[in-house]
C-alpha cells in the first residue's frame, strides 16, 4: 500500500513539473533602433518636403522608452520635451493625440487628463503599429504647429511601413 501512494505522489509531482515546463509566451514584436531612426528620418524628411519647417522627433518603444529623439539646432529645446510627451502619451492611450485631445475635450471626466505630467494633449503623437499590435510610438513637436506635427509623424509611419 506504501509503494502505491508514493508511486501516487510521485506520479502526480512529475506531472505537475511537466506542466510547469510547458509555459509558453506570447511573440511579441519589438520596435528597434534601425526603424526608430527611419522612422525620425521620415518625419524630417516628409516635414521639410510639405512644410519647409524643422523639427523635434522622439520614436518611444513599447515600454515607453525612448529609442531616439531627436531636434534641429533651430527648433526650441522644449520641442523635444513635447516630442517625447506626446509619443507617450500616443503609446500609453492607444490613440493618436489629436483625438485622444479631442475626446478629452469633449469629456467632462477626462478633462483632469491635462494635470498628468507625463501626458500632452496635442496633436503630432501616435502609436505604431505592427501586425495589429502597438510596438511604440512617435511624438513630432516643432514644426508650426500640431496639425503640421501630426500630418508629420503620419507620414512617416505611412513611409516606414508602407
């Protein structure tokens, strides 16, 4: 009877550390440092093409780390604050800034969203996306206004992943 619940027992712990063995992982994609520098390259390039105007880029990772930012010489130093701001904020939401300014806005309850330090409510910030999931975010700061900035970061997500 002895050998019976320990061959049991022994069964049973075998069993549970096999399964325990057997964990897998979502895939997850990564954003990396070769596309966060296309992706400011992109921006710059699509900025200068339509608007004549410099500008501020940060490209975050999915973890809301910056991969890069970046600033021309003659863009005030604040816009790579904003940049970076409105990238997180872009990641960090799951939307595109202008909206998510616009929804904020419109809502009595969201409208404190503007005390939280890390967030900017405007335009020029949006997540990217990569086989429907968010792998980061880029935030455009600088280039005569958010409508420029966002039309920026938009064109260069459009350029990188085309």
């Amino acid at each position: 009877m002895k050998h019976i619940i320990l061959g049991s027992l022994l069964a049973l712990s075998i069993t549970q550390m096999s399964a325990a063995q057997t964990i897998q992982l979502p895939q997850q994609y990564n954003l990396d440092l070769k596309t966060a520098e296309l992706l400011a390259q992109h921006a710059e390039q699509a900025c200068q093409n339509q608007f004549h105007k410099h500008l501020a880029v940060a490209v975050l990772d999915g973890a809301g780390l910056p991969l890069i930012v970046k600033r021309h010489e003659s863009v005030g130093p604040h816009n790579a604050t904003a940049a970076q701001k409105k990238a997180f904020t872009a990641l960090s939401t799951k939307t595109a800034t202008t909206i998510f300014s616009q929804n904020a806005r419109q809502s009595v309850d969201s409208q404190n969203l503007t005390t939280v330090p890390e967030l900017l409510l405007l335009g020029g910030g949006f997540p990217i996306q990569y086989q429907d999931e968010i792998v980061g975010a880029i935030g455009v700061a600088g280039s005569g206004g958010s409508k420029n900035d966002d039309w920026c970061a938009e064109q260069a997500i459009k350029m990188t992943f085309k």
